[in-house]
C-alpha cells in the first residue's frame, strides 16, 4: 500500500533532501485507498510541505512531535508508557519485524509510527487493516490533538484513521483534548526536566552531555522516495 510509505515518509523528521523528491511525493498521493476528499486534502499538505522552507519545517515538527509526549510518536509510550511491558513490547514487534524480513537500521526504534507504517506498506492489505485497528484509538487521540493544536499534520493522521476505521469522526475526541492541559508549553517541559534530572540507563545522557530527544536517530532515511 504505497499510501502509506508516503505518510511514513511524510510523518518522519523532514531531512533535507526530502524537498528533492517533489515530484515522487505528488504522484504518490493519487491513492485509491483515500476518498477523494482525503486525496485533495493530502495532496495540499505535500504542496505546502514543499514550499516551507527547510528549517522552518524542521522546527514546526519538532515543535509538535518532539516536546512533551502527547504528540509522541512512538505508538508504545501511549500503551505502556514507562512500564516495564514497554521493553517486552519493542522486543515481540521487533521479532515480528524479521520474522517479516523486514530489517531496522541501526538505533531506528521499532514502535516509531513511521516505522510501523513502513512496515505495513508492504503487507497485505487484510493485515494493514487490522494492524491498524489495533491502534486506531491512539491515530484518533493524535489526530484529535493535531486538529486542536491546527496543526497541518492532522491531515495525514486523520488519513490514518479513515484506512483504519474508513471514516473520521474525531468531534467527541476534540472535546476531550480541549480540556487536556498541554505538556509541551515551556513551563509544562520545566517541569519534566525536573522530575527527570537524575536518570540512569539506557536514556542517560551521553558523554558529549547533551540531553537525551525523542527523535529517533535511525528513523532517518537515505531515500525518502516513495516507489509507486
């Protein structure tokens, strides 16, 4: 389903040459599997991604996925969170993986959504679907949260939820994250810094001192192309 290599492309860290493969990202919008309403509305975010400038982009990810964890997209932290099931997690997914054939690169974090998409993108599609299911509370709560905060990348999470469920009805959600206090204010972020000043294992901080990010280093990806 190449739908969904291009929102796995599209939902990951906007690297530079991604803007070298303009023309890959329009054609590989014209998906079946999306209404035309959703096509159009996939289509606009792929022209307006392309005109933003490069560290423009980068910033307005990072500013919605990568400070506080409710925009997290790392699927297991909305699960588990920081329990111990967490790690039991990543290791069933990752076997799954390569029981698949399918290889992660180095440091890339099996839960990280744009993994999973990409994962799936060369799966049948009754398997697509019910993967999907499984995790369509968490696509809704995300895109829910994308919408409040007018963010343009609800628009491919909410495309998430229509190959999921095959419709979107986020109003009774949208309700509820009105009412959420942000964890990604800056007094909200303080705050985490403080509880989380002493930590020990596998997200201490490195040698060169510099705090851990939520950005997964190996999610980057060589070609961001995405293969009709």
């Amino acid at each position: 389903m190449k739908l969904l290599k291009l929102i796995a492309v599209l939902l990951d860290y906007p690297e530079d040459d991604l803007w070298a493969h303009g023309d890959e990202l329009r054609e590989a919008v014209d998906d079946p599997a999306l209404s035309p309403q959703r096509r159009i509305a996939l289509a606009s975010f792929v022209e307006e991604l392309l005109a933003t400038d490069v560290l423009k982009a980068q910033e307005r990810w990072l500013d919605l996925f990568d400070r506080g964890r409710a925009m997290s997209l790392l699927l297991f932290e909305h699960i588990h969170g920081e329990s111990r099931d967490r790690g039991q997690a990543m290791v069933d997914l990752l076997s799954t993986y390569r029981k698949a054939g399918f290889e992660l690169h180095a440091k890339q974090l099996p839960d990280y959504l744009p993994v999973v998409l990409e994962f799936l993108s060369v799966q049948p599609v009754a398997e697509v679907r019910d993967w999907l299911s499984h995790v369509a509370h968490i696509l809704e709560l995300l895109a829910a949260r994308a919408q409040e905060r007018q963010s343009p990348y609800a628009v491919l999470l909410e495309a998430l939820v229509e190959v999921a469920k095959g419709r979107v009805d986020l109003d009774l959600l949208r309700r509820r994250v009105a009412t959420e206090e942000r964890d990604d204010t800056p007094e909200a972020m303080d705050k985490v810094w403080e509880e989380e000043a002493i930590r020990f294992g596998v997200e201490a901080p490195s040698e060169d001192c510099n705090p851990p990010t939520r950005l997964p280093s190996g999610a980057k990806r060589n070609e961001p192309a995405v293969t009709p």
